[in-house]
C-alpha cells in the first residue's frame, strides 16, 4: 500500500514538474494572475515571479524523482505532505473565491476545474499521509551511495529544459497555437454543441410588495414591472481560440483577411512592447523587407498603447504596420516577446522566439520547401527518444548498475558467510573427535 501511494505520488509530481518546467512564462502568468488576486500582482517584479515560477516546477519534479527513487524518505515524506497541504489550502480558497478559472497545477496540458483540483489534491494528500506515517516501507530502488547523482543530475535536467524553453520556446506546445494548428478550425462552434443557457428574473410589484419571478410563474396584470436581471446558469461550449481578433491601427478588422490569406503571413508577437527584447531588431527589420519584397503581409500584433508602439519604432526604425490583438491571446499564440509566427490559410506554419529568428535565407528555403510540399516537421516522437536518451535511459542504467553491484555484493557476502560457518562447524567437528 505504501509503495503503490508513493508510485503514484511520484507519477503525479514528476508529469506537474515537467509541464511547468518546459512553460516557465505559462506557470510565471499562473502566479502573477494568483498575486493579483491578492492584490501583489505590482509588488513582486516580473523576473522575481519567473525565478519562483522555475523553483516550483524544479522542486515538484525532484520531489517525484526522489519519491520514485525512495531517497531520504523520512524528509521526502514531510515534504510531500506539507506541500500538499498548502496546495489543497489554496485550492479551497480557489474553490471558494474563484479567483482564476483553472488553477494551472498541470500547465496546458491537462486542464481541470477548481472543484476537480481541489479533489484532486485532497486524495494525493490522502496518499502522502500514508507515506508519512510509514516512511521506511519504501522500497529503494538505489542504493544510499549513488543517491546524490540521482538528485543532482535530475535538478540540473529540469533547470536546462526551463533554460531551453525560455531561450527557445517550449518543448511541447499544448496550446492551440501550436505548430500545425488551423486557427480558423480553432475558432469554429459545433452545430451541435451546448449553449449557454440563462435564467431571467423579474422584480413586480403589488401593493407596496415587491417579489421576484420567473417565466415559468410570470403573474397577472395586477402586479406592476420595476425591474428584471438575468444571469448564466450554464456555460456553452467555448471554441479552444475565442478571442482572435487583429485590428489594424485600432480600427479596421483584418482577422479574416489574415486567416483566409491563401498565402503567408508572418505576426511578429508582441504583448508588451515596452518589455520585449530589442537586441534582435536588425533581424526582424531584415525579414520585414524580405516580407515586402515577396508581397508577403508583415504584422506587428500587440497589446500596447500608440506611445509604447512609436516608442519601439524611434528604438529599432521598424516600418511595419502595428494591430490590436487581446494581451492574453498574445501570451498564449507564442511563448517569447517578442516572436515570430509564420501563417498560411489560418494554419500555423513554425514558431520562432527572438533568440533563434531565422534569417532571409532560412525563411527563403523553408517558404520554398512548402511550397513543393515537404512541411517543417515538430516532431513529437523524436522530443521523447530525445528525453529518452537523455534522462531516463542514463537513470536506468545507474540503476541497474547499482542493483547489480548490491546483488553481488550480497552474493560475496553470502559466501564468506557460508565459508565462516563451514569452517565453525569442521572446527567445531575437531573438537568432537579429539574429545573422543
């Protein structure tokens, strides 16, 4: 029982650690939406709640790496409950104000409701109260000695994806502007999906009293109408993109101009322009020409006021156009500020951060490799054997090298003690026939 808490414990820690820690802005936007909530959203600077937004996700993936492993139990058990006991704290409160609509305990990933996190995370606080309680049960799978590599190496693995993924952008995009989405498709409504449905009350009155009724118990003419209120009992289906809109200067809409281009389109994404990074200006000036010399239309898309956007324009000399986008539509189309997305017909061709903008010839052959059919590949398969290779298959050597080496060691002792009490019992057989 108590290994089969601690496995999954570990399974859990390990799948939230790693899905923030390849989302560092994802999980830095979570926290910044809980301090507003408590009224710290301008007290704590921006880079201090990224640097918290990397610790958790480090701390929840090595808490799972050493509950799988079984190192230091007795401190890894109080850990584990007194990190859920916070978590299932929180989550009540959450439950309770609704201060955010999806707590973000797994990232993009796996979106669950408030009531559902809560849930979850008083069963997972279940659990670790039976490993607390029986810390010693737990079977290592290493040895003591070679512990410290497990743990040293399993930080520094989840340290360089958060490092990579900020510099880059994230290994796994489960958002809905991910590379290969049709945004178009994305925004699109079932005929056949739930609506919202609304109830309306009305306020009458009779004779000096006031009641409240509905449609269904609507009275006679005899009651006099002094106001009505209608509000949502049930949400409808909400599309995966829902707030997509482009206007540019502030004014015209060319949101379907843009998705229904059967061309390219290259966004440069910016929420903030005010914060984005401007050492890679030349670059994007570069591919603007580029852009106007293959009629390709070139967009700036940001959140920011008409003096942040000519202020970027007296620091970099951009000359492109800038639109109007939603900021938290901005923050989830790409993961950098600012970046580059390469669209054709709706569809999300490639996504670049500011740190590895392709240059003119790169953008060339790639719009030139589509063109003749062979799409830029993401490929899924080939992040896992990459993580596979890198991660999991020198843990489970070391493992197995340890094991084995336990093994032996317990054959050789095995042995000597074997030959200790032959040669006690032959001893022991002199003896007797001496004595004799």
């Amino acid at each position: 029982m108590v290994n089969l808490c601690r496995f999954i414990l570990a399974a859990v820690f390990i799948f939230s650690g790693y899905v923030k820690a390849i989302d560092p802005l994802g999980t830095q936007y979570k926290i910044q939406d809980y301090l507003s909530a408590l009224g710290w959203g301008d007290v704590i600077p921006d880079f201090l709640v990224l640097c918290m937004s990397v610790a958790l996700s480090a701390f929840e993936f090595s808490l799972g790496i050493m509950l799988l492993f079984a190192i230091q139990r007795r401190v890894n058990s109080r850990l584990t409950t007194a990190f859920l006991t916070v978590m299932t704290i929180l989550t009540l409160w959450i439950v309770i104000a609704n201060p955010v609509s999806d707590c973000g305990c797994f990232g993009d990933a796996i979106i669950l409701t408030n009531m559902q996190t809560f849930c979850k995370n008083v069963v997972l606080l279940l659990l670790s109260i039976v490993v607390l309680v029986w810390p010693l049960r737990m079977k290592r799978l290493i040895s003591r000695t070679n512990q410290w590599i497990v743990t040293n190496y399993s930080i520094l693995f989840i340290l360089a994806c958060s490092v990579y993924s900020l510099y880059v952008l994230p290994v796994f995009d489960f958002r809905p502007y991910h590379i290969g989405a049709d945004i178009k498709k994305g925004m699109e409504i079932p005929a056949d999906a739930p609506q919202p449905q609304f109830e309306t009350t009305f306020i009458m009155e009779k004779e000096g009293e006031q009641r409240e009724f509905t449609l269904e118990n609507y009275p006679d003419s005899t009651w006099t109408f002094i106001d009505s209120k209608t509000v949502q009992t049930k949400e409808g289906y909400v599309p995966p993109i829902h707030d997509f809109v482009i206007e540019l200067n502030g004014e015209e809409d060319i949101t379907e101009q843009v998705l229904n281009d059967p061309n390219y389109t290259l966004l440069l994404v910016s929420p903030h322009l005010e914060d984005a990074d401007d050492s890679n200006f030349g670059v994007i000036d570069q591919l603007y020409e580029y852009a106007q010399e293959e009629s390709i239309p070139f967009y700036c898309l940001t959140a920011s006021t008409e003096k942040a956007q000519k202020r970027w324009q007296d620091l970099t000399g951009a000359e492109y156009p800038f639109c109007l986008t939603d900021e938290i539509t901005l923050k989830t189309m790409i993961r950098s500020n600012p970046g580059l997305m390469l669209l054709k017909k709706g569809v999300v061709m490639w996504k670049w951060s500011h740190n590895n903008l392709p240059d003119v010839e790169e953008l060339h052959q790639m719009i030139a490799d589509i063109n003749k059919g062979q799409l830029p590949q993401d490929s899924t398969p080939e992040k896992i054997i990459f993580i596979l290779l890198w991660f999991i298959l020198p843990l489970a050597l070391l493992t197995l090298a340890d094991r084995t080496w336990a093994w032996t060691k317990w054959l050789r002792r095995k042995k000597s003690y074997h030959k200790f009490f032959k040669r006690l019992k032959e001893n022991k057989d002199e003896k007797e026939n001496c004595s004799r």
